[in-house]
C-alpha cells in the first residue's frame, strides 16, 4: 500500500507538471512524455501477447512514437502527405509483415499492434487538439479553459480510480464486474464517480473566480460531463483488464511499482481523454448554430 500511494503522488506531481508547461504554452515537454508512453504502451501489448515478431513490434513501438510528435509539433504543416494517407500505408505495411512472417505471427497479433500504435498515441494526443481550442476558438476558449479541460479527463481517469478503490477496499460488498475485475464494486464506483464529480466542481469555481474570462463554461456542464467521463473511464479500465485476462496476465508491467506498467495507468485515460474532446466538439457544434 506504502509503495503504491508513494508511486501515485510522484505520478500525479509528474502529470501535473507536464499540465504546467502545457498551460504556459510550451510544446515539447507533453509531446516527449506521450510519445515515451505510447512506445512503452505498445511494447507491453506486444510483450503481453506474446508475439514473437520482433520487426512488428519495433514497427509498433516506432509508429507509436512517432504519432504525438506529429501531433504536438504540428507536423502536417510540413508533410504534405495526409495523415489518413500515412496511417494507410502503416496498416498495410503491418499486414504484409504479418504475411512475411505468418509462421510466428497471429492476426490478433496484428490487431494488436495496430491498436497499441494507432489507437493508443492518437487518443493520448488529443490533449493537443483540446489544448489547441483556444487558438481554433477564442471566442469559446481560453487557454485556461483548455487545460481545465485536460485536468478533467485526468480527473475522471486517476482520481476517480482513486476514489473507488480506497472507498471500494472499506466498504464494497457488491461486485461491479466479478468475471472481469473481481476487486471492483459497485460501492467504490459510485465513490469515484460522486467524488470526482464534486472535485471537478471544486476545481470549476477556483478555476471560474482567478482565472476564466469568457463565461462560455458553467457548472451543470462541468457535472454532466463529469458523470459521463467518470464511468467512461471505468469501461476503459475494464476493457484493459479483459486484454490482460484473455492472455492471462496480471499487469501490462511493472513501470510503476503498485500500479502496473504503463497501460495498467492510462487505460482509462484512454477512454476520458477522447470523451472530453468529443463532447467539446458537441459543443462547439452547438454553439457554433
């Protein structure tokens, strides 16, 4: 327990730096991190698998870090090749790997490569897409907005976690999902989701008097979208935790003594992260009417 809580506080305080500088308006910092993640990602899903296609897993692990760069930097801008182009090209080059080395290679294998070099990396860039909203849209946004927005996710990926499995440990009786992760209730996850919720709200107001300009956010959005991220990122955990037990593995990793590897950390985030940017772009549809 003594390690676990040790590894969460240094990984809180890390993230919230990164927030900083993302908050100053630096790239770099958020895109080196990302890009660090997403190549450990995608070498955990491979190693969970257990494939033996070295030259598939370097193309995975190259591709995923490859992919926040592009994103944070604004690389488009100097490749005139499209990125739907690009990522085309990278699955097709995928499949006839897969074909070259069949003997030791299963299309879940594939599958799984894909999605720990495309699926992964993209959904943690959109933090650059949210944090980018307030040069897109200043009359919705401001950069003080856009990083609320980044926290929130975090929020409804790591704290609501938290929430659950503190209150979860003490008071849970009911099984949220037995087959799948027999540790979690329903106890807890109704904590993560309250507890969560009510931080955010917290955070809204502290966030509204020192530093929101624009009164374009109010508090029943903040609630609303909180309840939605909150079991969004439970349903990215839970997908994560059906991953490790169809390979029969406990963690991803062991990166983070007392929490996992890597992907044991951002499986949820996985889930918030594009949820806050969809329901940001819901919004400015909206508005935009």
């Amino acid at each position: 327990m003594k390690v676990r809580i040790i590894t969460g506080v240094i990984s809180a305080l890390f993230a919230i730096t990164l927030l900083v500088f993302t908050g100053l308006g630096f790239s770099g910092p958020m895109g080196v991190a990302i890009s660090a993640f997403s190549v450990i990602a995608a070498y955990e899903l491979m190693r969970v698998s257990k494939c033996k296609n070295k030259l598939m897993t370097v193309c995975s692990m190259v591709f995923a870090g490859l992919v926040p760069f592009y994103a944070d930097f604004g690389l488009k801008k100097y490749i005139p090749i499209p990125a739907s182009v690009l990522i085309i090209c990278y699955v097709i080059a995928m499949l006839i790997i897969m074909l070259k080395y069949y003997d030791i290679t299963k299309f879940e294998h594939t599958t799984l490569a894909l999605f720990g070099s495309i699926a992964v990396p993209c959904s943690l860039s959109l933090i650059f897409e949210v944090r980018n909203l307030s040069v897109e849209f200043p009359q919705y946004f401001q950069r003080s907005h856009c990083v609320f927005f980044i926290l929130c996710a975090m929020y409804a990926a790591w704290l609501c976690d938290t929430f659950a499995y503190f209150i979860g440990s003490k008071f849970g009786k009911r099984k949220l999902a037995p087959k799948i992760s027999p540790k979690k209730s329903i106890e807890g996850a109704v904590a993560g989701v309250v507890g969560t919720t009510v931080v955010a709200v917290i955070t809204y107001f502290i966030c509204d008097h020192f530093y929101f300009r624009l009164d374009t956010v109010n508090v029943w959005m903040v609630i609303l979208s909180m309840l939605f991220l909150t079991v969004l990122g439970m349903c990215g955990d839970l997908s994560a935790s059906v991953i490790k037990r169809n390979y029969g593995e406990k963690d991803f990793g062991n990166l983070f003594p007392g929490h996992g590897g890597v992907l044991d950390r951002i499986d949820s985030f996985l889930f918030t992260m594009p949820g806050m940017y969809v329901i940001l772009q819901i919004g400015i549809a909206i508005a935009g009417k």
